[in-house]
C-alpha cells in the first residue's frame, strides 16, 4: 500500500486527529521522563513550590525509582487509578477493583496515597463512596466539574445526607493541553494566563488547583514557567505545598500556613514514562 493510501487507512479507522496526536506524543517523549521531572525539580525547588504527581499504578510500578525520587524531593504521589481507563465504561465492581488495585501497587513501593484524580477526569456518582471507604484524604479530579471548578475553597460532597470525609478540590480548566495543544500559547503566554487566574484567585482567600501534565510542562522552555507562576503567587501571599498539606493545615486551622492569604497547588498527572506505554494505551482502547 502507498504511504498516503497507509495513512488514509488509519485516517479512516482513527479520525484525522490521531495520526497528528501520536506523532506530537512521539516528540514529547523524546525528553525522557527523569529530565522531565529534573526539569521540574529544579524550576520549582528555587522557588519552594510544591507539586502533586497523579500516576497511573501500572505505569508507577514500572519506574519505582522515579516515583520514589517525586517523594524524596519532598512532592506528593496521588493515585490516578490502577489503568488509564474511562471510571464510568467500567462497571461499578471493577471500577472500585482498579481503585484498590492502585492503592495496593503503592502500598508495596512503600509510598503514602492520600488523594486520587480519576483518569481523564470521568467520574461516577459512586465514586465518592469509593473514595470515602479507601480513607483517602483529597480529590483532584470530581472538582473539574463545570458546576465545582468556579469554586474558590474544598468542598464535601453530599453521601446520603453526611458530608463526605474526603476534601474535594475544584480544578481551574487552565490545564496545559488547553493552553499548549488547543490554543498554540508559547511558554509566555501560559506563565501570562496562570498569573493572571492566579491574581483573581488571590482576592478570594481561597484555593486555586491547575494540572499541568509533566509531559508538556516539564519540557525545559516550559519548566520556567512553573518557577514563574509560583514567584509571582508568592509575591500575592501565596502558600504552595502538596495538596496533602493544604488539605490537613486547612482542615485543623481553617486558615492557611503562616501569613498567605491564599493557597495555589500544582499538580500534573502522569499517565505514561515513555511513548511505548503511550502507544499501548491507545492502541488497546482503539480496539475495545
Ligand atoms: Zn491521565
């Protein structure tokens, strides 16, 4: 078969979008993910920004060093459940099944899970009972929601009349696919609009959560603009630890640390270390 013919062939079966997709993937992976996160490390370290990682369990387990390394630098690993699969194709059993699984993985890498943020941010009605049997202490994900990501401070979700012991946190939609990949925005413009909903977030005393995957921010052009987004918080007032800390410091005080006025967390998830285990994914769910 010709090559145009090839392509047309995957075209046909995948859309136009995917063959753009997997090669823009293949280029981001060519940073490997160590100097990723060296990258990260590094932007935020001189700045004393914490950052929450999300990680799949099954890719985690592959590179316990890495995620080890995330802990050691004093950041937070959160689960992003066992697969990289949609929580509501699941049925009720396995969802919670994937959940426990994760949970399990970390437990034996020897590293504390506090929160979650469900692949692709697809949640179910069920999956606050799930996160409230499992003690998990945060969410990242459930506040994506158009009616909780305007939300300015945690929040409880409704279970049977209780509110939920989990703290929810509602996640702005400035997310870095959004910025890089749909708006084209250079490394300027994204530290020009995370500073920006950073200031309107400081006037509410409140929380502001992004995601920001490494795999696009810990790119060298775009580490910088991590340093710079938390350099202009802090010179807001901001306080920028782990979600973990926020969540316990905000639960006992009902203020934040110290004398910030507001609190801003980064996180980004970790879905695949190398485009191996990207093509995998994909190639998999495309046949299901
Ligand atoms: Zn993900």
């Amino acid at each position: 078969m010709s090559r145009l013919g090839y392509l047309g062939q995957l075209s046909k079966r995948w859309g136009t979008r995917a063959p753009k997709q997997l090669y823009h993937m293949m280029r981001l992976h060519r940073t490997s993910f160590s100097t990723i996160l060296r990258n990260m490390f590094e932007a935020l370290e001189d700045v004393d920004g914490k950052f929450a990682f999300p990680t799949i369990a099954a890719i985690a387990k592959m590179r316990p060093d890495l995620v080890r390394e995330i802990v050691e630098r004093g950041h937070e690993v959160a689960s992003h459940g066992y697969n990289h699969v949609r929580y509501p194709t699941l049925s009720p059993k396995a969802r919670e099944k994937d959940f426990a699984l994760s949970l399990q993985v970390y437990k034996k890498l020897g590293i504390k899970i506090e929160g979650f943020r469900a692949p692709y941010d697809n949640y179910t009605p069920d999956m606050p009972v799930i996160l409230e049997k499992y003690g998990l202490m945060w969410d990242g994900g459930f506040g994506y929601q158009a009616e909780h990501r305007d939300r300015t401070h945690f929040f409880r979700v409704d279970l049977d009349g209780t509110p939920s012991k989990v703290t929810y946190i509602p996640l702005n939609i400035w997310s870095d696919d959004l910025m890089i990949d749909s708006k084209g925005m250079a490394p300027k413009s994204v530290t020009k609009t995370l500073n920006e909903t950073v200031l309107d977030a400081s006037k509410k005393g409140g929380v502001i959560m992004f995601d920001l995957h490494p795999i696009r921010m810990g790119q060298p052009e775009f580490a910088i603009c991590l340093r710079e987004v938390v350099e202009y918080a802090h010179g807001l007032g901001a306080w920028c630890p782990t979600p973990s800390e926020a969540v316990k410091y905000w639960n006992s005080h009902n203020t934040w640390k110290g004398d910030s006025s507001f609190c801003l967390l980064l996180t980004g998830d970790i879905d695949n270390w190398v485009f191996s285990d990207y093509l995998r994914r994909v190639l998999w769910k495309r046949q299901m």
